[in-house]
C-alpha cells in the first residue's frame, strides 16, 4: 500500500521532468512508416488468411455435413431395426400359436388313434372270449359224446344226450 502511495506522488514528478516537446519528435513519421508496414503486410497476408480461414470453415460445414448424414443413416437404421425387431415380436406370436395349434391337432389325433386302438382291443377281447366260448362248447360237447359213446353200458339215446349237453352248458 505504500508503494502504491509513493508510485502516484512520483509519476507526475517524472512525467514533467521530460525535456522533449511533441513538437520536436517525429512520432508523426513513425506511424506513417507503421500504417504503410501494415497495409503492406496486411495485401500480402490477406489473401492467404483469407484462403486458410475459408478453407477451415468448409472444413468444418463438410465435417458437420458429415455427422448430419451419419446421424441421419443412424437414425433410419435404428428404425429399420426397430421395425425388425416388431415383425421378430409378430411372427414370434404367430409361431407360437401354430405351435399351439399344431400340439392341440396332434393330442386329438394322438387321443383318436388310442380310442381307435381301445375300440380295436376291445372288439379283439370280445371276439377272443366268444371263440374260447365256443371252444370250451366243443369241449364240453366233445367230452361228453366221448364219455357217453366209450360207455357202452349206457344206452344214449337223442334226448338223453341233448339233455346231458344242457347239463354240461347250463
């Protein structure tokens, strides 16, 4: 803070201590040399300034062209998969129930050929027990015309062995 106290006394004490008048300096030709350094310098440097900073901006607006084209492409690509992946979610659905479909058809066709096969076994167990009827029929009848005929001492008559097979079935 004191410096700052004495830098303010002292400066005007330097500023009117100077000798030189404006009037004796050629500051007038220094700037005269300076505004022609600059104009030269600025018709020499221009053009390509110009040229860098013009080639620079197209840069960028093709760089930002470029992005604008990728997002756009991304963009329609992830509608394209999205659309996709909908049709994937519809035709999942539809596979399904033809699945369903398919195993319904299947467990009726499955569950018609047992019923066939029940109705077959059965019909089968109906005509094995009449045959075994039958034979069993033939049996009795054969045992008893072979005890009736290898007894002589017994006299058959036709209504005697009419009524033995009556007993023999009954």
């Amino acid at each position: 803070m004191k410096f700052m106290y004495l830098a303010i006394l002292a400066l005007p004490t330097i500023i009117f201590a100077s000798d030189i008048t404006i009037t004796h300096s050629d500051f007038f030709y220094r700037v005269f040399n300076f505004s022609i350094f600059v104009g030269l310098l600025y018709y020499l440097i221009s053009n390509p300034i110009k040229e860098f900073f013009i080639a620079r901006r197209d840069g960028i607006e093709n760089q930002l062209t470029e992005i604008e084209r990728r997002l756009e492409e991304t963009k329609k690509a992830k509608e394209d998969a999205l659309a996709r992946v909908e049709d994937s979610k519809e035709k999942s659905k539809e596979i399904i129930e033809t699945a369903k479909k398919e195993a319904k058809l299947l467990a009726d066709k499955i569950a018609q050929n047992n019923q066939k096969d029940l109705d077959i076994l059965d019909k089968n167990y109906t005509e094995k027990c009449d045959n075994e009827l039958r034979r069993m029929n033939r049996d009795i009848i054969d045992e008893v015309l072979n005890d009736s005929i290898n007894n002589e001492d017994i006299s058959l008559s036709t209504p005697k062995v009419v009524e033995l097979v009556n007993k023999k079935v009954a």
